[in-house]
C-alpha cells in the first residue's frame, strides 16, 4: 500500500529493434546459372504479328464453376431382359478351349489354321445379309455374338459329343444315315436349343419373327463356320489344294446359307409365338414345330447331295427353295414396316411425331429419303438420321410389346426412347 502521494506514471515497455538480417549471400554469375531457383520474370508483351498492339496487361479469363455445367446424357433403355447371362458365355469359353485342343490335336494347327481362314469367308456373306434383314432395328449385340457363339461353339461340341456316343454304343454307321437322318436330328436339336435359350433369357429382344430368323440364322452361321474349318481341313490334308477347291466352292460359295436356312425356321417358329405373347410352354411346341421343319429340310439338302445329281438337284430346286426364302424374308420385312408405321401413327397422333414423319422412319422409301436430305445439312448429319430411325424402330417395338402386355418395362424404355427420338430430331433442325 503506498503513500498518499501521487502515483508514479508507467513507463512504456522498451523497444527492442528486431535482428538484423543477414546480409545477402554473394553468389557468382556461374553459380546463378547452375541454380534451379529461377526468379520471377515481369510479363513481357507478345507480339503475334507486326499488326499486333502491344498490351501491358491482360485480364484473367473468368474462373469456371465447379462442377462445369453440361448436357446431360441421353437415357438408354433397361438391359434387363435383353441380355445374356455372363454365365452362358463363361461356359462356352471352357467349352472353345476343348474344341480347339480337339482340332490342333485330330486335324493339326497348320491345316486347322488354313480351314479357319477359309470359313470366315462364308461366315461374312450371311453375316452381311443378316445385317441387311435387320439393319434398321439391330438386336442388342451381346445377343448376337452369344448367337454365332453357341452355333460356332456349343452345338458343334455338343454334336460331336453326342455322335462320340453314339458309335460307342452302336458302332459306325453308314454315310447316307449319317448325312440323312442322324446329322439332321442331332444337329437341329442343338442349334435349335441356342435359340431357345436367347428366348428364354432374353425375352424383351425377342419381339417376333424377324427377330427369331436373325437368331436362328446366326446360330446356323456359327454352326456352318466350325464344321467348315473342320471339312476344308480334311480336304486339305486327304487331297491337297485341288480337293479343298472343291469343297470350298460347294459349301462356302454355292451354299453358304445352308445353316443359317435350316436353324432360321425354328427361330422364325418361336418368333410367332413371342409375337403372340405366347406362354413358355407354347413358345416350345412352336420351337419343337419348327425344328421339325428344319430337321426335313435338313435331310432333304444333305441327301440331294448323298444320292442324287448335286449340280442338277441344286440349281433345279435347291436354287429355288432359296429364292423362296429370300421372298419370306422381304414378306416379314414388309409386314414388320407395317406394324412400325402403325404404332408409330399412335404417336404422330399425340403429337409426338408429324405424319410426314412417321413415313419417313417407317418406310425403305421414306428412309432413304431421309437420310439424301440430312447428307445435304450442314456437316452431313446422316449418323443422326440413322440414330432417328433406329431409334424410332425400337420404339414401335416397344409400343407393340407394351400393348401385348409382356414387357413390365416397357413404359420406362418408352419414356428413354421418346427422349432420345426428340434430342436426336432436335440435333438434326439445329442450325
């Protein structure tokens, strides 16, 4: 306690100064040029050509937000139920390593290799046609490779199992039963089954009979590929190069679409029963139906060339069993137009589409059409016209499946597919 005098004032604290900095190092010009250290250089003005002004400064683009805006991506309609299962194809590729430790061993890799090449040949040609039946309204192609697949694969492993099996229980039998009654059945049976598979698994891509001769005709064309490999491999090793023309002109030239004929009535069969929203049940008696008739058309083509003429069978009803196949092709084709105009007509009538429209996307005429005028707009935008019809296919099928009552998503693949249709329109008016 201090006196009663006055307080004494505070001083204020002492000011230390900091430390002094140390002075800067000297370096020589040498040791500056061995320095990773570079100093900051003053922007210095670019000049891009005598014209251009110097500018002591230039402002900073706008920052971009996070994340930066886009167009959303366009909805695809559901895989389920038009796909296959992962399973099938982990199956058959154990079953590919067996057939091809089979061929290297019975027939050789060079002449396996050779038969190979040559049967891609006739692989292509009904690949191709295949392509023109159902270009404008493609099946998933998942579906397709599994077709060519078990065809090339499984029914052809699975033949010859079952044929293994039958000469250990009964022994060998003669060529004309082999060719007329036992390749037809055994065969049939397999390829057939493939395609019944597809339908099963795949039900919502399975919309008719189109759809049935496509898979059944590239289940054929896998099938026909294996069993070329292993003909043109023996005709090399049993006759040389004169005896493998010849084999090579009769199956891979004169009758590619043998196969693909015969397994496409059973695919055409359970087609009709799909587009019929048949039950499980009957989609097999029309499949078994139908492999009936493959199976008699089978045995009708291998004993024309067992017992009679070949060349003079061939060209007088062979040629024209063809021809009419050929003409039941464009018969589907014209009535699957039909139905696509139709219920793309339901749409046009909602507003969706114009009638000019509709018979663009739905006719050979209104397509081919559509597709000079959009090469003429501006950066040739037929790769979107192509869209626009596909597309649009997909939706009359979609419609169709909708109206059958069998497809429980089908209101969800309409609604993506009439999204699609409109951008796709929208893209191709843009200017």
């Amino acid at each position: 306690m201090s006196s009663g005098g006055p307080s004494q004032p505070q001083q204020p604290p002492s000011y230390t100064p900091p430390p002094a900095q140390p002075a800067a190092a000297q370096y020589s010009a040498q040791q500056y040029a061995q320095s990773p250290y570079l100093p900051p250089r003053s922007p210095q003005p670019e000049y891009g050509s005598a014209l251009a002004q110097p500018t002591h400064y230039a402002p900073p683009a706008p920052a971009a937000p996070s994340p930066a805006p886009s167009l959303p991506s366009l909805p695809v309609p559901a895989r389920k139920g038009r796909t296959v299962s992962i399973w099938l194809f982990g199956a058959l590729g154990f079953l590919l390593i067996a057939l091809i430790g089979y061929f290297v061993w019975a027939l050789g890799a060079l002449a396996s290799g050779i038969g190979m090449v040559l049967a891609l040949i006739p692989l292509t040609i009904v690949f191709l046609g295949v392509r023109l039946i159902d270009r404008w309204e493609p099946e998933p192609k998942r579906i397709l490779f599994f077709a060519v697949a078990w065809g090339a694969i499984a029914a052809i492993g699975l033949t010859l199992l079952f044929d293994l099996g039958l000469t250990l229980l009964f022994g060998q039998r003669s060529d004309a039963v082999a060719a007329v009654i036992q390749a037809p059945i055994v065969e049939e049976f397999w390829k057939g089954l493939g395609v019944l598979l597809i339908y099963l698994t795949a039900r919502r891509a399975f919309d008719g009979p189109v759809d049935g001769v496509v898979y059944g005709a590239l289940v054929g064309a896998g099938f026909a590929f294996t069993e070329n490999v292993q003909y043109f491999a023996i005709s090399l090793i049993e006759g040389g190069g004169e005896q493998l023309t010849v084999t090579f002109v009769m199956r891979a030239l004169l009758s590619p679409f043998a196969h693909a004929m015969f397994t496409a009535l059973t695919g055409f069969a359970i087609g009709l029963a799909a587009r019929r929203h048949a039950p499980v049940g009957a989609a097999l008696g029309a499949g078994l139906l139908g492999m009936l008739g493959a199976i008699l058309l089978h045995g009708f083509w291998n004993g024309s060339a067992t017992f009679a003429d070949f060349f003079g069978l061939y060209f007088t009803l062979q040629v024209p069993l063809f021809i009419g196949f050929i003409l039941g092709i464009i018969a589907l084709r014209r009535e699957e137009s039909r139905l696509t105009r139709m219920r793309l007509g339901e749409y046009a009538a909602a507003g969706w589409f114009t009638p000019e429209e509709v018979t663009m996307l739905a006719t050979p005429a209104g397509r081919k059409t559509g597709l000079q005028w959009a090469a003429s707009l501006r950066g040739d935008r037929r790769p979107l016209m192509r869209e626009f019809i596909k597309d649009s296919a997909a939706l009359a099928a979609v419609r169709q499946r909708a109206i059958s009552g069998r497809d429980p998503l089908a209101a969800e693949d309409e609604r993506a597919l009439l999204i699609r249709t409109r951008a796709t329109r929208a893209a191709l008016l843009a200017y």
